[in-house]
C-alpha cells in the first residue's frame, strides 16, 4: 500500500483509492483490519494478499464508473467479491491501470482463497468487459505467451504458477519503479521476496527458498 498509495512527487499519479467490504474507509486504517483478518487464520503459510495490475490500452482513458465496474466484475469473476481490498488508479504511465491488493482470506470465514487458473479466468473476464464496456481489444492469450516463455510451459504442464511468473506479473513495475537500493530491497520485502549477490549476479528468493 506504501507503493500502490505514493505519489512520488508526481501531480497526477494516484487517481481513485477504493477500499472494499472494510468498516474503515481509510487506508492505513483498512491495511490495520486486513491484517487482522489475515492474522487469524493461522494455518496459511503461503502469501495471504492476492496482487493484481489490470492495464488498459494506450492512451484509453476510461472514465470512473467504467474503472470501477472493471475492478468489481473482475474481482467477483476470481472469486473474491466478499474479500477485502484495496484498489487504487495510476495515471503515470501511458496505460491507465488499477493496482489491487486483495485479502485471500475470508472475512469471515477466514478461509483462504487462490484462483485455480486465474489467468485463464482472467484472459476470458478481460474479453468479456472489452465487449460490454466497449473498451480497446487485446490479444491477452498473445501478450501472456510472449511473455512468459519457458516458466508458461512449466506452468502449463504443472499447473502451478512460478516464481519468476509471479515476480513478472505481480511486482515487476514496482522493482523496475525503485530508484535506489534501499527501494529496491523493500520492494523485495514488501511482496515476500529478497535479494541475494551469487556468482557475478542476483539471485531472488521467496520465503520457501525457491530462487531465481
């Protein structure tokens, strides 16, 4: 949230905060009861906030209403429209995108939830609000498989999603935001990770010791 909430300087960066199915209409306040939540499920090892970053078209600037029934549908269609979360909108790139932190785990039923195939659900979400909100239309299958390279094939084949994927699509603007070292490393504490000298480079890790 020090990230999706920062200006940096940047007049028009941050646009609408949205903060959902929290009694507190304040962030600091929201992160306050997410963790809480979070904190009771005790059972959950694994990262308990789901990370997202939905990018519209160049030079597409779709008006508030519009963001916002993207973000709702969006949510409701991975399965978490009872979940906690915070939402904010950037301007400072050529492509309007919504960052979202969500709580994976239930407010009340404190279970946790993680999207099976989320990114299928979500090429055929993305698909159906382009019509709908006549929108720009993107080649989402072509995008991912460009990007992706052999860590799609392994997730493909495995069904499971790598850590390298999820560095590219949950924090990777962040990492390449950081302007110092310092940014950096705490960009790298903030999503779970850590930064490590090995040979004539860096390694990254996550907190089961898989490396990158």
């Amino acid at each position: 949230m020090r990230y999706m909430c920062d200006p940096q300087s940047k007049q028009e960066r941050v646009g609408t905060v949205t903060i959902t199915n929290c009694h507190s209409l304040d962030v600091e306040d929201a992160v306050l009861e997410v963790t809480a939540t979070q904190s009771r499920n005790v059972r959950c090892g694994s990262d308990k906030t789901y990370h997202l970053i939905l990018s519209f078209r160049a030079g597409e600037e779709p008006d508030t209403a519009t963001l916002s029934q993207v973000e709702e549908r969006i949510c409701d269609g991975l399965g978490y429209a009872e979940h906690q979360r915070i939402s904010t909108v950037h301007h400072d790139t050529d492509n309007i995108h919504i960052h979202l932190a969500i709580n994976k785990i239930h407010p009340t039923k404190l279970t946790l939830h993680t999207p099976f195939n989320d990114y299928k659900t979500l090429n055929t979400l993305c698909q159906t609000l382009e019509e709908a909100l006549h929108l720009e239309r993107d080649n989402h299958e072509s995008q991912q498989r460009a990007r992706s390279g052999r860590a799609a094939d392994m997730e493909h084949a495995g069904g499971v999603e790598s850590l390298i994927g999820w560095v590219q699509r949950g924090c990777l603007e962040q990492i390449q935001h950081a302007d110092s070292w310092e940014a950096l490393h705490q960009v790298m504490q903030d999503n779970g990770l850590s930064l490590h000298l090995r040979g004539n480079g860096l390694v990254i890790s996550d907190r089961q010791s898989t490396t990158i």
